[in-house]
C-alpha cells in the first residue's frame, strides 16, 4: 500500500487489502510493504514528509491486527534491492507495454491536462512493482479487482526475464482477488480514496466518524421517513451491508418501505462503524504513544525482506553474468 495522503488508510483500504492479508498471514510466508517510492511517482513535486506519511501507514497495518511475527511489515526504502531490481527489470521491458497500461493512460491525460510533466517513474511504476512482487520470488499478490492488469504485467516481465537469461528465477506471480470483490463507496457515492476527500479513516474519532456518515449520499426523493428509499443507490446503506451483515437486510427493508428514515440508518451505522474500529482506535493510541515500537516493527520487518531479496538478487546477478 502506498503511504499517499498522509499515509492513513480508509474503510476501502481496510475492507479491500489490509483484512484479507490479516486472514492469510497465519497460511502464508507474506511480505507486506508500504510503497513509499512508489507514491512518488504522483506525490515528488509535493514535498510531503513521506517518512511520517509511512509510520502512519505501518501504525494502520498493526492496529488492524498484522502480525509482525506472523510476516514482514517494511518501508520499501529500507530495502534497496527493489531499486536494483527494477533497474535490471527495466533493461528488458520494451516500453510499447507500460505505454498500453490502462492506469498510466489515465494519469497521462489527467497530468497533460493540468499542463504538467509526465515523469519517466511514472511509465515505470509497473516495472517497480513486478520487482517488488518477484524480488521475493513471490507465488500470489492479494490484491483488489483494480489491480489485476497490473499483476498481468508482472507475469509478462517475470515471463521475458527468465527466457533471456534462460533459467527459471522468477515463478510467475498469480492475482489472488479478495472475497471482498466489491468497492466500498466513499461518502459522496464514488469510490472510497483518498485522492476524491470522500474517506472515513481508521484514525477518525467516533465524533468525526458520525459527522461524516451524517454527510453520506442516501436516495436523494427519500425527504421523509415514510418516503420509499433505495438501499442499492445509498451509501448508508451500502456500508451498513459490509458492516452488518447479519442484519442489513431487515434494515434495507424497513428503507425501501418508508418505516424509518435516513438519520435512524445514518445514527446506527455510525454506531456500528465505531464499534468495529473501537479495538484498532485503541491500539493506534497506544503505538502513536510509542514511536520506538513501530520503528522497531519496520526495522525487523526490513531484516526479514532483505534477507529474501539478497538471495533473489545473487541469482539475478550471476544470471545475468554480471557476477
Ligand atoms: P486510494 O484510492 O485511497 O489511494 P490505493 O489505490 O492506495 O487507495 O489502494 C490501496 C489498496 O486498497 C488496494 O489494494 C486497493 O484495491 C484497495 N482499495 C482502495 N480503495 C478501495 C475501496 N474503496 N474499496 C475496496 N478496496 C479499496
């Protein structure tokens, strides 16, 4: 995950990554990283502090509940093998691929339009991340639906690499979608990020948290109570299926036939959002009361990471003859 905005994640980050690596990490040898080069590629001209940006985003991590015992939690930078790696990657990956990119395009035109510079790290991020993927010669990427042509890319480059220097270095990484397939919408009825200011964040107080729910897109001709809403087109309705689901649909009813109104649904899922955070809010005061802690978690996290990418790179290296 990249540390961009302040490095907090959201309910979309929560639901849509960080819980199903929490639900793998007792299964798998997992490597959980916050990209901070990578939220260069959009964030270089801005001079954000990045290193608080990454302690807010590993402080996230372990109050969720990852498990720095269970698998590696590090800053991409304290790992420099990912810069060599993406360097070597980037000799053999002809540009006419990461110009095809559907992201790329996008953030092209969205960039051109403000009339600025596309940077060349911007082109490569593919390439970075298939390092950050194959550096630890890694089966799976848990990832949202969203990323899935970028794990495609990854195969192709693992794919190229190992026939030019014929020797099977790299596996070919595997796209594992979340059971979570869906998106969480963000209050204004659009994806849930932290680019459109539309996020609840897992460091919100409660107070915030309903302030924000209170603000939520709902059926805009639901002006009363007993006016039919439609659960399918609100956000308060939507969140409250992801964070309710035994329930929802009693709740979704009672909507659709005009028996409560949206500042009951609106009270009650606030209530039921910070009940669910309650334990991560708890853990975030105690591990921001104690930077020495994180700090300890990343460097561990780092030793573990560079351990497995300097085997990784000692093969590179002599296959590719440049030792
Ligand atoms: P943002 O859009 O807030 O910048 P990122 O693009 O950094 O989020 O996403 C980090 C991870 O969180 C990715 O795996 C992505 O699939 C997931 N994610 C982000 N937003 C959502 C959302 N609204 N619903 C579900 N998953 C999401």
């Amino acid at each position: 995950m990249q540390p961009t905005g302040g490095g907090r994640l959201h309910l979309g980050n929560l639901e849509g990554a960080l819980r199903p690596w929490i639900q793998r990490q007792d299964d798998y040898e997992m490597f959980c990283m916050i990209a901070d080069w990578h939220s260069l590629t959009t964030i270089a001209e801005k001079r954000v502090n990045l290193a608080e940006a990454s302690r807010q985003t590993a402080i996230d991590y372990l109050s969720a509940g990852l498990d720095p015992d269970k698998c590696a939690i590090f800053r991409q930078s304290d790992v420099p093998e990912h810069a060599e790696l993406h360097l070597l990657l980037s000799m053999v990956t002809p540009v006419g691929w990461l110009e095809r990119v559907p992201t790329y395009k996008e953030k092209r035109d969205l960039i051109k339009e403000n009339d600025t510079q596309v940077s060349y790290g911007l082109l490569g991020y593919p390439v970075l991340q298939t390092a950050d993927i194959i550096l630890y010669r890694a089966h799976a990427v848990p990832v949202g639906r969203d990323q899935a042509a970028h794990i495609e890319i990854s195969r192709e480059i693992a794919r190229r690499f190992n026939r030019l220097v014929e020797a099977e270095i790299f596996p070919e990484p595997e796209a594992v979608i979340n059971e979570f397939s869906g998106e969480v919408p963000g209050m204004d009825g659009r994806k849930m990020s932290k680019s459109y200011d539309n996020a609840i964040y897992l460091s919100d107080t409660p107070k915030q948290t309903q302030k924000k729910v209170n603000s939520a897109f709902t059926t805009p001709t639901k002006i009363h109570a007993t006016d039919p809403g439609i659960p399918e087109g609100c956000v308060a309705c939507q969140l409250r299926r992801v964070y309710d689901p035994a329930h929802f649909l009693t709740q979704w009813e009672e909507c659709r036939a005009g028996q409560r109104g949206c500042g009951q649904s609106k009270k009650e899922l606030a209530e039921i959002i910070n009940t669910t955070l309650e334990p991560i809010r708890a853990r975030r005061a105690q591990l921001e009361a104690d930077p020495p802690a994180v700090e300890s978690v990343l460097r561990q996290g780092a030793e573990k990471a560079r351990a497995a990418a300097s085997e990784t790179m000692t093969l590179v290296r002599r296959a590719m003859q440049i030792r």
